[in-house]
C-alpha cells in the first residue's frame, strides 16, 4: 500500500483530549511526524480534565513533544473525569471557545470510546467542526475495543522510542499505572504497524474526507 503524505499542506492543527496524557498516548507520535514534515504547522492542543500536578505534567509533555512551544497553544480545563456527560453544557461551552481557530485538521477521541470523557468530546467536535477534517484517535484501556481503523501514519523507530520516552519523564503520577509503561506504547504502535504494512504506526478513524483538486 502507498502512502500519502497530507500533513505538508496543514497550517493548523487542533488535538482535542479529555485527559491529560490522551493525546500523546494516541498520536504523539503522529504529533513528531507532522512537525518533522512540516516544521511551520501551528499546534492547538486542549486537555478538559486535570488538577495542578497533572497540568503541570501536560505542559511539560507539551513542551517536550512540540518545539519552541511558546509559538503554539496549550489550552487545560478541569473538568472531573469521569464526568464530562454530566456537565455537558459547561463543557461544550469551553469547547466552542476552540471555534475560532479554525484548524484544518482536528484530532479527538472515537466516537466509538467507550470512555464516556472521551465519547462526549468526539461528540462535541462532530457538532463543532462542520467543515473541518477530524481524524478519530484510539487509546488502549481496560474496557478494550473492537474498532477498526482506517488511517494509519507509519512512524521509525526513533519516533516510537521518543514517544516513550516523553511519555514517561513527564507524567510522573501515572508511573504507577501497571499499564503506563513502554510495553504498553510500543507493542499498539506495533501492532498497527502490522496493521498497516510498516514496523510502527498509530491508526485512526476516518469517516468522511472531502477532497479537493
Ligand atoms: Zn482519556
């Protein structure tokens, strides 16, 4: 299977994450590639739940997974996890804040999440970004999942063992997950690498792209 490359036309991205470690688990790896295709693409990323310790965690993770952080956005609410549908109106107006930026790609949670956070901010960015590109993007978790994805950006080995390594020097208080761990973010990548015909790759939902000349 050939490969395209669509991230040298982005501009803006927006990664969209319920918890604070979301979006690197599922792309961080996707997030180094886009930069190193395209080092000028502008980085929006916004986490709804976490208390004082965890923020500071994601802004280091943040720093440590885009470059000269400080030209890009880093956005933290502190919504209760587990508890986004039953604070749904809140949470949906600190979403429409992120309207304005207009991304050209967005990325959030699959609607098929059986995190129930997750599942209200890919709800959320379907109702929101009408006219926008979304890519779903998978975490590993507990409840398991029988999704299929069908998109796939191939990653080296260098950027899999970066990710790992980002992952846990910055997220000290997840350290005792039994599952936060190398094993854990190598073996997905891996598997979706098989998936996809590479060594390493993360995977996403794709449902519908409209594609221009
Ligand atoms: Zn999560």
């Amino acid at each position: 299977m050939k490969s395209v490359s669509l991230f040298s036309g982005v501009r803006r991205v927006l990664c969209i994450g319920a918890h604070c470690d979301d979006i690197e688990i599922g792309l961080g790896g996707t997030i180094l590639e886009m930069l190193r295709v395209n080092p000028q693409v502008e980085i929006h990323w916004a986490v709804f739940s976490g208390n004082e310790t965890r923020h500071a965690e994601c802004r280091e993770s943040f720093n440590a997974f885009v470059p000269n952080a400080q030209d890009h956005q880093l956005v933290m609410h502190s919504y209760r996890d587990g508890h986004f549908p039953s604070r749904l109106e809140a949470v949906k107006e600190s979403f429409e804040s992120l309207k304005s930026i207009d991304p050209d790609l967005v990325f959030t949670h699959t609607r098929f999440d059986r995190h129930q956070d997750h599942r209200v901010l890919s709800d959320l960015a379907w109702n929101t970004f009408r006219a926008h590109l979304i890519w779903e993007y998978l975490i590993p978790k507990w409840d398991g999942e029988s999704i299929e994805p069908n998109l796939y950006v191939p990653l080296s080995e260098d950027q899999v063992v970066r990710v790992c390594e980002k992952l846990q020097r910055s997220y000290v208080s997840q350290r005792s997950k039994h599952w936060f761990d190398e094993e854990t973010f190598r073996s997905v990548r891996r598997l979706r690498g098989v998936e996809s015909n590479t060594r390493y790759a993360e995977a996403f939902v794709i449902r519908k792209m409209v594609v221009g000349a």
